[in-house]
C-alpha cells in the first residue's frame, strides 16, 4: 500500500466508504482569467484526485461562457443567490455531491497533495472543518515593510498560527474546507458578510465557523499545515494604501462577527495574537534594526500602524451599530 492509499483509507471507518470531497472555485472577473486556469490545472494534477469541482461565476455571463468552454471536465454555475462571495460559496456547496466541500480561491495553486492532506484531517470523525496553509505567490517584490505577522491582509498564512497540525478557531477563507453535513445543519455562508468584487470586507468563514462549533460543541476546526496552496499577491495588494484599507476593512468586518456571535468568541483568537504575536513581531523588526536590517524598523512601525488601524475601525463600527439600535 502506498501512502496516498494509506492516506485515502484512513478517512473512512472501517467497513464504509472513503470519503469524496468537492473543490469549490469562486470566480468573479476576467482579469484573473489566467489564475483561474491556474487553479484548475492544480486540481487536475492530484495525487488523489477531487470527485467533482464546481466553479461558480458570479454576476458575470462572459466569464460563466468561457469557463464551461474551457473546462468540460468542471461543473460551471452561475451565482444563484446573493451577489458576492459569500452568496457565490453557497451555490457552491448547492451543487456539491461530496461528503467534504473544500474551498480554493479563484487565484490560488494547491499542491499536488492538498486533496489527499485535506482528507487525511478528517480520519477524526469529530472534525468538522479543515484549514489549509496558503502561502503567497508574489507577483511583484515583497515590499521589505511588510511584516509576516500581518500576511493575512493578502489573504495567507502568517506568522503565529500553528505550524503543525491543531485546532482552530477557523480557517482561512482562500483553503479551507468542512463537512457537507455541517452546512445541512447550520445553513450556509451569512450573505450579509463577504466580499463583493473587489472589496476588501470578509470574515464570513470566521462567523460560519462560529456557528458550527456553536451548533456542536463537540465539533473541531483544525488547521493542517500539509494542505498547501499558492495565493497570487498582485502588485496591486503590495502598496501602503491596500494594507491599511485591508486593515480598515478588517476592523469592520470583525465588528460585524462580534454583533452576530458575541466578541467573546469573535476576538478570541485576536486577543492571544495582539498580546502575543504582535509584540514580539514589533520586537524582531527593532531587532533588526539593531544588528543590521534598517528595514526592521519599517516593520515594526508597520505592525503598530496596521493593529491601530483595525482596531481603531473596529471600535468605530461598533459605536455606530450602537446608536442604529433602537
């Protein structure tokens, strides 16, 4: 037996089958035409591969065309509920047919084993959903500002998550993956949550995560590091003006959560990683200054500059729920 067949028994009970997994893809512009055939191509190149793959168009025909066109092989949809991200993943797991329905953003690779990794986590029947770890694909220099602590304003994986196999409060929206039964259970994605386009809002799979663990308190969110992907950062996302609109975006978003589920459970990840992780991140980049890297204290600054700006926007968006509230 090979490991991948190892891999592939161990995601069943003895006795029953393995399980499938659908690969939701949400697309929504043409500009990334060359992205999107990117991250077919990583599907069709598993090592295990996916039983089925759904891409959902959403809100644009041309792009729907050309995908049933160019990949007969993909089940192509349109977005038949609300426009934007979160209304896109829901016709997503609409169509789906596996038992686990994982999620790669439209301008992300998976490795060649992100499938059979993915599957691998839920040989625990209590694991309800799986992260991935997204790394970035730079397509313009990486601005020797840009702390690995703040990684998650490009939407990848940053320094102070776990770098081996744990639970999670949740994943991150560009890999990641749950149970089917977990959306029959607690419905889909919040529609009032997400990006549209090319707003920078989200935190629909923080609040979705929530609320499955909520539902049962016996279910796990983990985090497997193994299940790689690459996310494309477009010049476009390496400037000072996206990282503190992300920031900002950010704060609002978390806002949201906090009114849905409870700051409790909506900053409590947030919580170990401002005491923690961010000062040791302002401490590295004076560090080194120190022995030698002047851009260290452009780094440092950056993380003080990118925590005031979120939390900032946060507090803000909370006053202003409070005085909507009759």
């Amino acid at each position: 037996m090979t490991e991948h067949d190892g891999a592939l028994a161990a995601c069943a009970e003895p006795g029953t089958a393995p399980l499938t997994l659908t690969v939701v893809v949400c697309a929504y512009t043409l500009e990334r035409w060359n992205d999107i055939r990117a991250a077919v191509a990583s599907l069709r190149h598993q090592t295990r591969p996916a039983d089925q793959v759904v891409l959902v168009s959403d809100c644009n025909a041309e792009l729907l065309e050309r995908a049933r066109e160019a990949f007969p092989d993909v089940v192509c949809v349109p977005n038949g509920e609300t426009p934007g991200l979160s209304g896109a993943r829901n016709t997503g797991v609409r169509a789906a047919t596996g038992d686990v329905v994982a999620f790669l953003d439209d301008d992300a690779a998976a490795d060649p084993d992100w499938v059979a990794r993915m599957l691998d986590a839920y040989a625990d029947p209590q694991v309800a959903g799986v992260g991935g770890h997204v790394v970035p694909a730079w397509q313009a220099p990486r601005p020797a500002w840009f702390p690995e602590e703040f990684l998650w304003v490009v939407g990848c994986s940053y320094r102070g998550l776990p770098t081996e196999r744990a639970e999670i409060r949740n994943p991150i929206g560009a890999n990641m993956s749950f149970r089917r039964t977990v959306f029959g259970s607690v419905g889909g994605f919040d529609e009032a949550m997400g990006r549209l386009g090319k707003d920078a809002a989200g935190c629909e799979e923080t609040e979705f995560a929530i609320r499955a663990r909520a539902a049962d308190p016996a279910a796990r969110i983990v985090l497997e590091p193994a299940a790689a992907c690459r996310h494309t950062v477009s010049p476009d996302r390496v400037t000072r003006a996206y990282f503190r609109r992300r920031c900002r975006a950010e704060g609002r978003s978390k806002a949201l959560v906090s009114t849905l589920t409870g700051s409790q459970a909506a900053l409590a990840t947030e919580r170990t990683y401002v005491s923690r992780t961010l000062p040791r991140g302002v401490l590295r980049g004076l560090r080194d200054l120190v022995t030698g890297d002047p851009a260290g204290a452009a780094r440092a600054w950056v993380i003080v500059e990118g925590t005031a700006l979120t939390a900032g926007s946060y507090a803000l968006a909370r006053l202003r729920q409070r005085r909507r509230r009759p």
